[in-house]
C-alpha cells in the first residue's frame, strides 16, 4: 500500500479519484481547501489532512492532482508553498488536470531537476464513473513510470490508455476534449435553427439517434429538449477553457484550427450570455437568447 497524496479531492471528479485510492487501502493525505463538505467523508474514513501542499510532499511518494487548470496546476507543483519545496527525490507528482502541454513541459523538467517524475494522466467520463472507479485515463510516461503507476489508476480508471511519452496524455486529451465540445455545440445550434425552420426538434433526434451521427454526447445534450440540464454534468466554462487549451496548441504548431476556434467562440458567447458556471447543456439556453428559438420546457 503506498502513501498517497492528493489535491483537488473536493471537485466533481477528484472526490471519485481519492475516495476509490482511499477505498483501496492506501493511506490518503489530503490538502483541504474551501469546500469541506466534499471530503468529510475521506476525513472520517482516516485520510490525513496536510496544511500546505508542500506538507503533503513530505509525506507521500505519489500525490496526484485534480484541479480546474494550468494556472491552478502552476501553482500547487511550484508556488511558494508548493509540492516542489518539500518534494521527496523519486517521487511521483501525477497531473489529472486538462492542462496546457506546454505548461507540463516546463513543470516536467523543473520536477526533473529536483529527482521528481512528473507525470501527465488527465481523465474522461463523468463524475458518476469517477466515483464507480470506472474512468478513462490517458498517461503520457515512460515504459517504467507508467509500470510504477498503473496499480494506482486502476484504483479509479477502468481504462488506462498509454498514449505516449511524458506530455502525451495532455495533448490527446485536448484532442478529445475538442471533438466532444464540437459535438455538444453543434447538436444545439441544430436544434434551435431546426426549431425556427419549424421542425420540432425530437423528430431530428429521432434520425439522429438511428444513424451514424448518434452518440452520448448528442442524447445527453437532446436530454435538455425534455427538461434535464444536466446531461453532461460539466461546468461550460471548463469547457471553454479546455478547447481555448486546444486552439493555443494548435497556434504554437503553427496550424490552422477554424473549427476549433469557431467552437471556442460558441462557448465563449455562451458563458458571455450568463450561462459559464451552468452544464454545457446551456449552450442551448445561448441558442435560445440568439435565435428565439423554444427548446427547453419551462
């Protein structure tokens, strides 16, 4: 069993993560920041609370971390009371974040010249297959470290997908992250014009649903035709940023992305019309402000 430390234990999916580590015997460290609600359960259970995440690095061999972005990442690996300051050499400090591939980069090789491995494995699904142990992980790493590593994701992933070298898990899961959002901001851009042309828009569910286009994302977004918001229990902010992480990878390869930036715009005029702290199934309730369009019943 392995000391375990982890950051972010009180968000939708890091709660999932630390409750199926701690549940699996190993000993959990926990930071706790805002919101104790979260993780009073992990707390009652035996999970040992750490004022400072550099505190949490003295007592761990592996601490994973499940926060909102780069930014937050940055922070908690190297700012002033951060993992790096107390870090144990042959430590594992392991990314579940969508963050940028640059970013993990720069902190990949600063982990490396304190003796850390820093290690990219950011996560699909929901915050339902989080807690059932059932998730998606996409790992960048060497042979090795993912060796070392796997016992713990399958604590918590049903799937563990080696995509490639240290920074591959990052970039792959912006890839996935932007199909997935392309999906969700066409399927209610389809409604509402549908809508206006006159079609009632669960007939077009209903050939969609028969066809090759269909897929969880569109029946979870067609969900909101009937009232449920929350298909796709994911903040549309995050999903703003995540393919805003796409179109900035895409810009440092000096590649054009107008799909990619056209889906970002459509996010980013969502949340601009009140509905970025809402599911992504709000990018209907967008729809309706811009076209006039009656999808959601009220």
């Amino acid at each position: 069993m392995a000391s375990v430390g982890f950051i972010g234990a009180s968000g939708l999916m890091g709660h999932g993560l630390a409750r199926n580590l701690q549940a699996s015997g190993h000993e959990l460290h926990l930071v706790v920041h805002r919101d104790r609600t979260r993780i009073a359960d992990l707390l009652a259970a035996g999970a040992r609370e750490q004022a400072t995440p550099a505190a949490l690095a003295a007592s761990c061999d592996v601490i994973f971390i499940c926060v909102t972005g780069s930014p937050q990442v940055e922070q908690v690996v190297d700012g002033p009371a951060g993992l790096l300051r107390d870090a144990r050499r042959g430590s594992l400090i392991v990314d579940c974040s969508t963050s940028e591939p640059d970013s993990t980069t720069r902190l990949r090789e600063r982990c490396a010249a304190l003796g850390v491995t820093f290690v990219d494995a950011p996560l699909a699904r929901t915050p339902v297959e989080a807690e059932a142990g059932k998730l998606n992980v996409m790992v960048g790493a060497d042979p090795a470290t993912l060796e070392r590593l796997t016992p713990l994701l399958r604590c918590f992933a049903e799937n563990v997908f080696h995509v490639g070298g240290p920074g591959a898990g990052h970039t792959v899961k912006l890839l996935n992250n932007f199909i997935a959002q392309a999906i969700c901001t066409a399927s209610a851009e389809a409604f509402a014009v549908g809508q206006r042309a006159g079609i009632e828009p669960k007939r077009l569910v209903e050939v969609v649903s028969a066809g090759g286009v269909n897929s969880g994302l569109f029946q979870a977004m067609a969900k909101a035709l009937s009232g449920d918001m929350a298909g796709i229990r994911f903040e549309l902010d995050n999903a703003r940023k995540d393919v805003r992480y796409y179109t900035h990878l895409a810009e440092g390869l000096n590649l054009p992305a107008p799909v990619g930036d056209a889906v970002h715009q459509s996010l980013a005029l969502a949340s601009a019309l009140g509905h970025g702290r809402k599911y992504l199934s709000s990018l209907i309730e967008a729809q309706e402000q811009l076209t006039g369009a009656k999808l959601i019943p009220r």
